[in-house]
C-alpha cells in the first residue's frame, strides 16, 4: 500500500500543560509530515477528525501521540489503516509529572545548554514512532494450500469418545483411534463408578455403554481400533498422520531425535553437523525423514490426545511392608476392581468371601503422601470399592485408612454418603504393617482416630495405587516434528501432558493438539468428560483459526505470520531449536520450514536468527532497529553535560501494563531511558542492543517475565532465551571494551509495578557510575 | 483452498458474569467465531479473581491472566460486553432466549479518559467494597487499578449531593453525567452460559468462630487483599487492632464449610488458599509461627502435593489435624485464643496468636438469590445442575461446583463449546 501518514497529538490528560506541543509538532513537520493536535482526540470530535483525514485526504498510516495502546483501542482502531500509538500520557507525562522534572523557565530556554528531559522523551518517541510506521506493512493472513476440518481422537476411553461426540455434535467430522479392540478404556472393566451429577450420593453404572451406543448411532465418527498413530506431520488444518496396527514397524513410524549421549563422542565433546546426521540417520533407520509426508496418510486438522492412563506397577518389594508381592490376597486398587468386575469380592488366594477389607490410601513410611499419581481419585476410588464389600455381603466390612481424605468440592456428599453406609469404617491412620495370621491378614495401624495403634484382620488389604498418564512411556502423538516426537516439557509435570498455565489449561505447547482427561491429570470420569469437551472445543477453535488464517491464543486473531528471506540463511538451526512450539522444521542441510499455522506469532525465531531473516508485516528486526536508531544520543558537543540514554525492551504482555499502572499511580522513573515494547522477550534480537550501544547509547535493559519450572513467559521459554541470550552479548560486549554491565535483564511481575521504577533508576545510576558509552559522538 | 471463513452456524451466546469462567467462555467461544455478550454486574471484569494477590500453587498475579484475556476482547470484535448490567429476565427457550437487560448508571460516559480529576475532586469517602472494607475509596473512583474498562464511577451514594457536582465541575471532558439513569434493553440470544461465580461465605453467621467481634480475626479473602500490592496496605499484612507485625498466625480450615450449619460442601479451594497465605506470610514474616488446623488437607494431584510438601518443610508451620470450635480474645494484647480438639491424640489444644485467618468456603451466587431463569435447576446449596440434552443454558465455574481456577476455566471453555452446540442444533 502506498502509505499517507498523518500525525495527531492529544493534548489532554494533562499532556498540552507538560510538554511543548508546537517543538513537538515541529518534529513532524521537519519530516514532511501533515500533523494536527486536538485537545481531546479520542472524543467524538476527535476521532471524526481522524476518520475524515482517513476518507478525505486518504491517509491511511496514522501515528497517534496520545494514551497508552491499552486504553482506547476500539477508538483508533480504523480498518485498512495501520495505527501507532505512541504513547506520551502514561510513557511521558504521567510517569514524569513536572514537580519532579520540571520545564525549563524562559530563561533557560534561551540557554543552548539547557534541556528539558520530559520533552527530549516525548520527541523521541514520536520520531520512534515515525520510523516504526515507515517500515511496517498491514498484515495480510496465511492460507493453507489444503485445509481440512476433521479432528483426530487419540484414545477411546470415555475421554475420547466425550471429545468425539461433543465435537461430532457440532458438525465436524471425527476419526477415533484406539489400539485395543474395543472402544471404553479402562472404565470399561469397571464394576460401578462414581457419580457424575447431583446428589453425588450413589454409584452408578459406568458411562462407558451410554458413549459407545453414541459414537455408534453417530454418522460422522469413524472408529479404528486396534490402531495407533504412527506420526503426525504437517500443520493444524493440514496434518497428514499416518495410522497403523497396534505395534507394527512401518517406515512412516516417526523418527526420534538423537538423545544426548548419542550427541557426543567419547570424550564428551559435542560431534559436528555431519557426524550427527549419519548418526541420526543410522538411529532411525529405515523411517522416513519427518519433512516427508505419507502420500497414503490422512488428512486432519486437529488432534485431541486422550490416550488416557496404566495402573501403576509396583517396583519389585517397594510396598512390602504392605504385603504386596508377599501375599495374593493384597492387591493394588486397579486389581481390585477387576476381581469386583467379574462378581463377588472374593480372595484371590483361595476364591473365598472377602468379607473383610482394608484399603490403605498412603504407603506410610512417615510421611502423609498419598501414593504416586494419585490425585483426589484414589481417595474416591476407595469410597466405591469400600462401598462394593458391604454391598456384597450383608455383614461386610471395609476399613479405610487414609491420611487426608480426598473428596474435594462436591464430592464430599459422596464422602458423607459412604460415612453413612453402615459397614464401612474410615479412620486417619498410617497402616505399618500387613503380615499374615493364619488365613487372614493382620493389618497394623498407628495415629489413628480410633486409638494409637490399633489392628485389624482383614480378607484382603488393596493399596490405593495411582494412575499412571501414559506418557510417561511414550509420546503417543508421534509428532513429526524436528523438536521430537511428543510434548515437550511433560518432565516438569510428572510426565503429565499438562499446561503451565492456571489461566489457560489447554497450552500443550504443540498448536492444534489438546489434551484431555487423565493424560493430563488424575481425574474421575466426571472430570474427564467436563475436560474432554473443553479439549474439543480448543480443536474446533484451532481449525476454525487457521481457516481464518489467524493464530490461536495467545495472541489470537493475530494476522502476522513469520516470513523468512532464505537466501540469507546459514542453516544455523537456531530458529528451529528455540521455538517454543516447535513451528520450525528444517530439512538435511539445515534449512527450516516454517509451519505458519503452528506459530503463535511470539517472534522467538526473529529473536534467534543471527543473520536478521525473520520478520512478520508489523513487528521486524528492521521496524524496531529503526526505532532505536531513531533515538536521539545528546553528546558532548551539543550539551556540556548530555544526559544519559538508556534503551529498554519491555514485554508487552506483562511489564508494560505493569508501566502503565505506575504511570497511573504518578511513580516515575528516569526520563533518559527509552522503552519500546516487544511481544515477547524471545523476539529480541541482539542486533537492537548492539546498535543501541554502537550509536552512544548508554546501557539496554531488557524487562520480562518470570522464568524457570513457575515460568510466567506466555510464549514458555521467551524471557529464558533472552537471559541466555544476554549472557552471550556480555562476551561481544567485552571485545568492544564496554562493560558487560551495560546490558541487563531484569524479571518484573504484571503487579509488581510498584518495584518498577526503582529498578529502572537503578539501572541508570548504575550505568551512570560507569560513566557515558565510549563510542556516543561517533 | 479454503473454506467458508464465517462461525459454522449462526446465533449468539450470552454469558453471564465476567469474572475468570465467564471471560474463558466468552472468549472461547468467540475465537471460535460466535458473537458473545457479557454482562457483569459490577464496574469492571474480572470478578473474583481480580481481588487474589496470587494464584496457587505457581503464586503467579492473576491480573496476569487477566491482561492477556482483556486484550483477547479487545482485539476482538465478537465480543461485546456491559458492565454494571443485570439480567432482569429471560423468555424463550434453547436456541431462542429473549433476554431483558438492566444497565445500570456508571454516571460516567465515555468521554472518560482516566484521568482522576474527579476522584481528586471528591470528598466522600466511603468503605472499598473491593477491599471488603478495610479501607474507603472516594465517592468517585477506578473499581481498582488494572480496572478494564479503565473508566471511573460515581458512586449511587453520592448522587444527588455537592460533592456529585464537585466530581462534575473537576472533568474537563464532560465525562461525568450525573443524569444518567437505569436503562433496559432486550438481546436475542441462542443460549446462555451463567457464569455467576461465589462469594466468601458470611464469616459473621459461623458464631464460634469470633469473627465481627474481635478485630483480629479476619477472612482469608481479606488476607488477600491485604497481601495485594494494590490493596488496602500495599502488601503489608498486618494485625487489625493495632497494626501491628503478626508473630504468629493461626489458620482455621473449613471455616463453614463441611458444616451442616453452614455449607455441607467441602469448597475445594480453602486447603491450597491457605497453603498459599502461609507463603504470603513466610515472605514477610521469616520468624512467625503459623498454625494450621484442619479436619483433611485436600491439595489433590502431583502440582498442589508437591506445594504441600514444600510448605511441610518449614519448621515454623504448624499443622494440627482438628476442628476449631472456639476462640477467645485476651483484653490486654488482643491475642487471640484458638481451642481446637486434636482429632488424634484426642488432647485439647489452646493456641494464642496475635492473627487469625479464618479459610471460608466458596457459595454460590444463586445460593441467596435464583437466578431469573425458570429453567435452570439448583442443588440445594444453588449450584446449578447442567441438563446437557436439553441444551440452551448452562451453568460454568464455581456457579456449577466449588473448584480452583485451573478447573474452572476447563468448565468454562467446555460450557463455550455446549453453547455453541445449542446454536447448531437449530
């Protein structure tokens, strides 16, 4: 588009009393620039002012010098036009009141050697914008060559079918893989189960037929069992996955990438590119390359990955001061309820009437934890199994012992229920000890309600073992993709295919595949089905993003894609490897491919990228680096004591309404340092600091999120790749003879606006006890 | 090739309530493509959650996650949403609701720039409703600072005096309508998601408990709020009566929940909320005594057990696993006594301690007032039971069950995709 701009400053909110409007206007003008101020731009005679310049005069780039972005944004928000908010109430004036810095008198107006540093920052920031404007572009949407909107279901246990259901009901057409040979998962062999619905007070017979009849009667679900998903290739709305049998090798089964000790030689030390392809190629013999896709596979456009979860499976002795592995008559709660399935309750030592139950919820040893894996479930699954012995038998008794009993939110009615139920005992209590008495088991008991050691015999004793996600062995969804083949960082959550985030349960991370059900968390079959739906809607969203050519959370409805200029590229993997969501694969050589409808559109891999070949329309290495070049660096042949200019990359996520809210509390901080806000720490790429510092800039901070295991970075890894990042810069710094100090990262909370300015005045006066940048002047 | 780039089928969607469930519905679905309306009853969105300092178990602020949801709606137009607006009534059926809306004055207009000149301007002060009282705001205020939309208010209770004209005379933007007045109006909707949240149960009716008659003994909501940056004291927890720095703090769980008197519900959240204030405490208190006293430490799952066990490591936090069944302040210090049964050495256990947090539980918004929708169904506590053949009306968050924000945004975004399946069915 050929652009039209047109300058407009707000001289409201306390802005026309702060700064000189005219010298600021004037900044405009000297360009060629048409500029207008108004008292009051966003009232309606505001905007009509800006909506008849857009239809008369036809601009179509307008920069409006008013509030911050956050406020506002559906006034200046004009189709077909691009709009830079520049920031001067709450980034200037707000944030740099006038008792604190105050304006120069008339008097030192006249004196050349004089200068107002509220001023100097609201000029910078209009020529910042100037610049930004001059290289950005409207963003056009990524279309798909092919686009299809069937969703694939991982699983088809009772997560998986809810999923397919809740999304065959809204019209889209579904495909279930389950590798055994029936569909209902483990709910499937269950004798009862727990409530699912008001009162929550009686068992009831599983879902599981109610949801196999379902998928059945409905006309766009497919089912194949015995199946398994050999890879996933491709992007949501174009994945091509390739099925096939239960444990057969086929050459689309996925490639792994090398695992770390295959990446080193003897000694240690790292192989080169070539050594490790023939070693990468070796170790995946006989699988074809992830970029190449089956030509028989099928297309889908989203995945829900309910595959669910095992039984956990004892170590060899591990509960043996529990009996098991001692005797067959103590057994795990999943066997339990696999002898209840089949009819009576009777001991598997001798097929005898187990009339008498012990159900241990905690292995003892000291602590209070429950089993592993085990959730709020176990303490429910003990609840129905108690519930089964006196159900079984008139004069039947359960015993259970627990540390905490886990019956959260309305589950307690149940919990009350079975407290009800005469036959069933519940105690607090840590069992010690099982060992045999004759025929039964003696079960021994400390800390109890109903004494200090007490002992029990028992027909059987059932350990409440939990539920294991079964990706802990195997990533299931065989993704394709050169990051590897499963989600990524299921280590910090015990293996669980599990978000990081409280506000956004459905992050896997991998765009366009979700997680549901016991995967992801111990849940009951209430849980999973209330989970399941939540996943299938994130399925339809994705597919129905992508179709727009748009990006999913967090930055949803973002246009702008990553474009790549390759002829530059030196196949130095960077982009590939630090992607957050593994939207990049790259080919033998070293080359990526981008996957646009796998991106979030963070702008890490622009961050990464050494030779500067990856930008999007509104946010590139070129639209910033001109912001900072735009900055103006006072020397020492214009002032005899120039201030100082420190520039600060600041997340616009989090630390730049945290500026806002400080603005808005009157908290000021230095008016040498310069921010422009990026999307995303990860975005920053170290050519911005390296020019700031060789154009006489004092010092660069960087302002971000919380890192490590509690990340707070919404794009997961970005303020941790920029700290990296910023540890290397202080090598490069060091051969130009300028303090490592100089450049900084600093993590900031969205609340913890009230910390901010100290840290940014402390910043500068650090840097000013190192005295201005060597290279300002040159 | 590409398809037909419009939502799937057409019709909107009302969601009632914009605190984080309501947000994760409305945002949900209009992601998808579906035009969704929110009506909240207060000033601002964000509910509930808006009022934490932090979440557990990451301890991460809330208006986090709130940020990120505000620029969703934002930047997209399906979203339209009305504050200080109540559903007065409802008509029709699934796929076809008449919905009367009732919006109430703000006494501010859009004009509104944020600028504070009226709050400055005013001299009313009246009780934080926010900060459930523990300090005043001014007749003319910002709900709170991350308030989206950042617009001021004019409080009802000033209208009609100077002081109401005062906030008028000091907006240069003619923001401030003191004429402003209730207006209703009719939307056609397909179906509707309640998402009507909680309110801290009313410590004043648990008589045992103290609370209302002892200035040290406040509610785990207020603790929130005053470990909030933005909140009453900055951050800094201090003991009511004198402000003084807390020794030691004595946590009272199930404070009317799993009570047949009270709420026979567990509420789900009080256990970890706890846990979390006791990590509020210990970052400004390294050397004070907390006592927690409970009947079962519920912290389900790998993320919130791990938290627990990290909290068991601090020698300083005491756990007794019992029920407490009456406290006693002392006249001289204004320390407070808790009397607790330990349920397993049976012995009676008397704690002083210069602060008590009382963990109460989670009721429904419904509980006290039913919603006007003749077809929605209640517990007996007034959750709202979802009928999902039916369709057309659901209820979403903690309005549905007790449950932590993790669970509740999955319900959420779940009861977008039932909404969106009532509109299809048509």
């Amino acid at each position: 588009m050929d652009k039209k701009y047109g300058v407009y400053i707000c001289t409201g909110c306390g802005i026309g009393d702060a700064l000189d409007i005219k010298s600021l206007s004037d900044i405009a003008a000297d360009e060629g620039l048409s500029c207008q101020t108004h008292p009051f731009l966003c009232s309606q005679e505001g905007v009509a002012l800006l909506k008849s310049d857009i239809s008369e005069k036809g601009v179509n780039t307008l920069m409006i010098a008013a509030c911050s972005r956050r406020v506002n944004y559906d006034v200046f928000r004009f189709d077909g036009c691009i709009v830079d908010r520049i920031n001067i109430r709450e980034g200037v004036v707000w944030s740099h009141g006038r008792s604190e810095f105050p304006a120069l008198t008339e008097e030192e107006k006249a004196d050349e050697d004089k200068f107002d540093r509220v001023q100097m920052m609201a000029e910078d920031y209009l020529r910042m914008g100037m610049a930004r404007t001059e290289k950005v572009k409207l963003p056009e949407p990524y279309q798909l060559e092919n686009f299809t909107k069937k969703i694939l279901v991982i699983g088809g246990g009772v997560t998986g079918m809810s999923a397919a259901l809740d999304a065959a009901k809204c019209g889209y057409e579904v495909t279930i893989v389950e590798k055994e040979a029936q569909l209902g998962g483990n709910v499937a062999e269950w004798r009862r189960q727990l409530p699912v619905a008001a009162p929550y007070e009686t068992l009831i017979p599983t879902v599981v037929d109610g949801k196999i009849k379902a998928v059945e009667a409905a006309a766009n679900i497919t089912v194949k069992t015995e199946t398994e998903v050999a890879r996933i290739a491709g992007e949501p709305g174009n994945f091509t996955v390739t099925l096939k049998n239960v444990g057969e090798k086929t050459e689309f089964d996925v490639p792994f990438p090398l695992p770390p000790e295959m990446k080193v030689d003897e000694k240690g030390k790292e192989l080169d590119v070539d050594a490790l392809l023939v070693k990468y190629k070796a170790y995946n013999e006989g699988k074809k390359d992830i970029l190449q896709f089956d030509p028989n596979g099928e297309k889908f456009g989203a995945v829900v990955l309910a595959a669910g979860w095992r039984p956990y499976e004892a170590k060899d002795g591990e509960f043996a001061h529990l009996g098991l592995g001692q005797t067959p008559d103590v057994v795990t709660n999943y066997q339990f309820e696999q002898i209840a399935a089949k009819g009576k309750i009777v001991r598997p030592s001798d097929g005898k009437e187990a009339k008498s139950v012990v159900f241990v919820q905690s292995p003892g040893s000291g602590d209070d934890a429950d089993f592993a894996y085990t959730g709020a479930v176990t303490s429910m699954v003990a609840l129905k199994q108690a519930k089964y012995v006196c159900d079984d038998y008139a004069d039947g008794k359960a015993y259970v012992f627990y540390q905490h009993m886990r019956t959260p939110g309305l589950s307690e009615n149940f919990y009350k229920s079975m407290q009800q139920t005469p036959g069933i005992f519940l105690t607090k209590g840590e069992v010690t000890g099982v060992s045999k008495n004759g025929s039964t088991l003696a079960v021994a008991a400390s800390n109890t309600l109903l004494g200090e050691n007490i002992q029990v015999n028992a027909d059987m004793v059932v350990l409440a073992t939990g539920m294991v996600p079964v990706t802990v062995d195997d990533p299931v969804v065989n993704l394709a993709y050169r990051q590897g083949p499963g989600f990524r960082d299921n280590a910090i959550f015990n293996g669980y295919a599990d978000s990081n985030f409280i506000c956004f349960p459905y992050e896997t991370q991998r765009t366009g595949i979700y997680a549901a059900g016991a995967i992801r968390r111990s849940m009951t079959v209430e849980e999973s089905v209330e989970d399941a739906t939540g996943a299938a809607l994130k399925a339809i969203q994705c597919i129905e993003s992508v179709n727009r050519g748009v990006a999913v959370h967090p930055r949803s409805g973002d246009m702008t894609f990553p474009d790549f200029f390759f002829q530059r590229c030196t196949q130095c993997k960077r982009c590939t490897e630090e992607c957050p969501f593994g939207a990049l694969d790259d080919d033998e050589k070293g080359t990526p491919k981008p996957n646009p409808a796998r991106c979030r559109r963070c702008g890490t891999c622009m961050g990464a990228c050494p030779e500067r070949i990856i930008g999007f329309a509104d946010y590139n290495v070129d639209s910033i680096g001109s912001m900072v070049k735009s900055i103006k660096v006072p020397s020492a042949d214009e002032y005899s004591d120039p201030p100082f200019r420190i520039l600060g990359l600041v997340c616009e996520n989090d630390a730049l309404p945290a500026l806002d809210i400080a603005a808005l509390n009157k908290l000021s901080y230095s008016a040498d340092v310069r921010l422009i806000p990026v999307r995303c720490l990860g975005s920053v790429n170290v050519i911005w600091i390296k020019d700031a510092l060789s154009q006489g800039m004092d010092g660069v901070f960087l302002l971000g999120c919380k890192h490590g295991d509690d990340y707070q970075c919404h794009f997961v890894k970005g303020s941790e790749l920029a700290s990296i990042r910023m540890k290397k810069i202080g090598e490069a710094l060091q051969s130009l003879a300028l303090e490592n100090e100089r450049v900084a990262q600093f993590e900031v909370a969205i609340d913890e606006y009230d910390k901010l300015p100290k840290m940014i005045n402390d910043f500068v006066e650090m840097v000013e006890g190192l005295g201005p940048n060597p290279f300002k002047g040159f | 090739m590409t398809e037909d780039k419009s939502a799937p089928f057409s019709g909107s969607i009302m969601v009632v309530g914009g605190g984080i469930s309501g947000l994760t519905t409305a945002l949900e679905a209009a992601e998808v493509g579906y035009e969704v309306f929110i009506v909240e009853k207060n000033p601002y969105l964000g509910g509930r959650v808006a009022q934490l300092n932090q979440y557990f178990p990451k301890l991460c602020p809330p208006t986090c996650g709130l940020e990120i949801n505000f620029r969703r709606i934002k930047d997209n137009p399906n979203i339209k949403f009305f504050t200080l607006a109540e559903v007065e009534k409802v008509s029709g059926g699934p796929g076809n609701y008449s919905v009367t809306l009732k919006l109430n004055p703000r006494y501010v207009n859009e004009n509104c720039t944020g600028c504070g000149a009226c709050a400055e301007a005013c001299q009313t002060e009246l009780p934080s409703e926010f900060n459930f009282g523990l300090n005043k705001t001014k007749g003319a205020y910002l709900p709170h600072e991350m308030a989206f939309p950042s617009r001021y208010v004019i409080s009802p209770q000033i209208i009609g005096t100077e002081d109401a004209k005062r906030c008028q005379e000091a907006c240069q933007y003619n923001a401030v309508d003191l004429e402003m007045k209730a207006k209703t109006i009719e939307l056609n909707v397909g179906s509707m998601v309640w998402a009507t949240g909680w309110e801290p149960y009313d410590a004043a009716k648990i008589d045992n408990l103290g609370f209302g008659r002892y200035p040290n003994i406040i509610t785990n909501m207020m603790l929130e709020r005053l470990a909030a940056p933005n909140g009453p004291t900055k951050g800094q927890i201090l003991r009511p009566s004198d402000d003084k720095a807390p020794e030691s703090i004595a946590f009272v769980q199930c404070a009317g929940s799993r009570d047949e008197n009270h709420l026979p519900y567990c509420s789900y959240i009080c256990c970890m909320a706890s846990l979390k204030h006791a990590t509020y405490i210990r970052a400004r208190y390294p050397e004070a005594k907390i006592y927690i006293f409970y009947i079962d430490m519920r912290t389900p799952g790998y993320r919130y057990e791990k938290f627990y066990q990290n909290i068991k490591e601090d020698k300083n936090v005491f756990f007794i696993k019992g029920k407490v069944a009456e406290v006693q302040e002392s006249a001289d210090n204004r320390q407070i006594t808790v009397v607790a049964e330990n349920a397993v050495t049976g012995e009676k256990i008397r704690q002083a301690v210069d602060l008590v947090v009382l963990a109460t539980g989670m009721q429904p918004t419904a509980a006290k007032n039913k919603l006007p929708a003749g077809e929605l169904k209640y517990t007996e506590d007034g959750f709202i039971i979802n009928d999902m053949e039916r369709g057309g009306m659901f209820g979403a968050g903690c309005a549905n069950k007790p449950a932590d924000v993790v669970s509740s945004n999955q319900n959420a975004t779940g009861m977008a995709l039932k909404a969106i399946q009532t509109l299809v069915r048509r």
